[in-house]
C-alpha cells in the first residue's frame, strides 16, 4: 500500500465517522465498523511502572463515608447510565488520575453544575498502587506543541513509534492520532454524544484486540500538564491496584465575582485502617485553614 493510499483510507474512515447521524440507535457500531475498516490500525503501547500510584474519586452521598474499599474502586455496572470516555452503558470500567489535584478537578465541572452556592459537598479519594507493570494504549497528538508535562514526556516515545512505523504508513499514522486525539482532548458538554461514542467505540476496540490494560490520555481540565487512565474491569479484578491510602475532603461552594463556582476545602479526614476490603476512618474531622 502506498502513501497516498493508506492516507486515503485514514482519511475516508475519519470522514465516515464524522458523517455518521449520532441520533439513531447504531451510531456506536457503526463507528466501531469505520475504524476497523483502517488496515494496520495504529495504536502505541506505553507501560506505566509497578509501584507508581493512581488517584480515583468519589462523590459521597452528603458527608457519609465509604466503608468498603471497592466502594470507591469499580463502579457497580448498573449503575453506569450512559457513555462516557471510555465506557459504554452497563460497563464497569476503573478511572484514576496521576495526581490528586487532576483527580478532584476532573469533578470541578460537573459539581459546578450540580452544586447549589453555599452548599456542602464530599468526595472519597483513593491513593492506588501499581501491582505490576500496567500497559496502557496511549493518545497522543503528535501535532500539538510539546509544550506540557504530557505532550514532554510521551513526545519521545511517540518520535520512537513512528520511525519505526514503515515510511508509508506515516503520514497516516499521524492523522488518525491527530483525530483521535482531539476527541480525548475535547470538553463534553452534556448533549455531545457523539464525542463520547467516538472516543468509547477506539477504547473498545482497543480492549477487545489489544493486550494491553486500559488506556492513558491528557488530562483536560490541566491542560495536558497531568495524564488520565482508563483501566479494564478484568486487570481491576486481577489485582493490578492496591488502596493504600483514603482520604474524604469536604468542600463548601461559594460564588465567585464572575457569577462562577468556587469550591473552598474546609475539612477532610484520613482513614485509620484499610483492612479486608473495609475502610476504618479517624473519627475527627481535621479543619482546613
């Protein structure tokens, strides 16, 4: 296959997909079928190393604490209503961050919506340890500048990647990371389903034909300067993450000058044990000034 060709092929999959109608029932399968209409569809294989943490919050239910440690680890499958980044309805999948501070700000958008000013609200955050090496599929957009922590870091890795890709596969190769990743990268509103579909039929297909454990990309509200993961049930159930730290910080909403929200930590309390899948937590909670 040529050059041309295989740029042709990339970019008529890309079209298909950006013409599909995401009001009809199918749109997801039919996503799916575009991409996997890409031969030697590119996908770069990154592996995040055995004793590195993740971060993964919850909201709790007022100030109620967690007591059980997969409370806040996968999600319960019914619970799950619709598409997200990575997940279709009814899939249980593990989302964490690099950091606490990316962790929290990846809910900073929704409680601003669902938060009342002058209103209390909490969120559980576990402190994961890596198991063992964890493989990940990483997006990437070669064309951004390498101007963040994220774009830095993988840059190399990707520059690897594609001079070992064969020369006229390349140019391919580097639009269909460009449009993938720009999906990752965009801010869902809540009617823009047909992000979620596209970024959740690339993750599936990943999980289904790639040995690898879930997927890691930008994080949005940081600006690529801290990455997010998406981690499959069975590696979760395998034991790939241990909780060893749980932490529950309360935050009071307050009203900015510009009329936006403003979440002020005014609490938090630490676990005392972690035990046999229960969490016993300090009895006090400590003020935050």
């Amino acid at each position: 296959m040529t050059e041309t060709e295989y740029l042709a092929r990339i970019e008529g999959a890309i079209n298909e997909i950006e013409s599909i109608d995401y009001n009809n029932n199918w749109s997801y399968e039919q996503v799916i079928h575009s991409i996997l209409k890409i031969p030697k569809l590119p996908i770069i294989l990154f592996d995040e190393p055995k004793g590195n943490s993740l971060f993964r919050s919850r909201i709790n239910n007022g100030i109620t604490p967690y007591y059980s440690v997969s409370d806040i680890s996968l999600p319960n499958e019914e619970f799950v209503k619709s598409f997200a980044r990575a997940n279709k309805p009814k899939q249980a999948l593990f989302y964490g961050s690099e950091n606490r501070p990316t962790s929290y700000i990846e809910f900073a958008m929704h409680l601003a919506k669902t938060t009342p000013f002058n209103e209390e609200v909490s969120l559980t955050i576990g402190k994961w340890e890596i198991q063992r090496n964890l493989t990940f599929a990483l997006v990437f957009n070669p064309t951004m500048a390498r101007d963040n922590v994220y774009n830095n870091t993988h840059g190399e890795f990707f520059d690897d990647f594609i001079s070992k890709t064969p020369e006229e596969l390349r140019k391919g190769t580097i639009k269909f990371f460009e449009f993938i990743a720009e999906k990752y990268a965009k801010q869902v509103e809540q009617n823009d389903i047909k992000t979620y579909i596209i970024t959740c039929a690339y993750s599936n297909i990943i999980f289904a034909h790639v040995q690898c454990d879930g997927i890691m990309y930008p994080s949005i509200p940081r600006v690529g300067n801290a990455f997010n993961v998406v981690i499959k049930k069975n590696s979760i159930e395998e034991g790939v993450l241990v909780l060893k730290n749980a932490r529950i910080d309360k935050f009071i909403a307050r009203k900015q000058s510009n009329g936006k929200h403003e979440f002020l930590n005014n609490g938090s309390k630490n676990e005392k044990k972690i035990e046999n899948n229960k969490i016993e937590w300090n009895n006090e909670w400590e003020t935050i000034r």
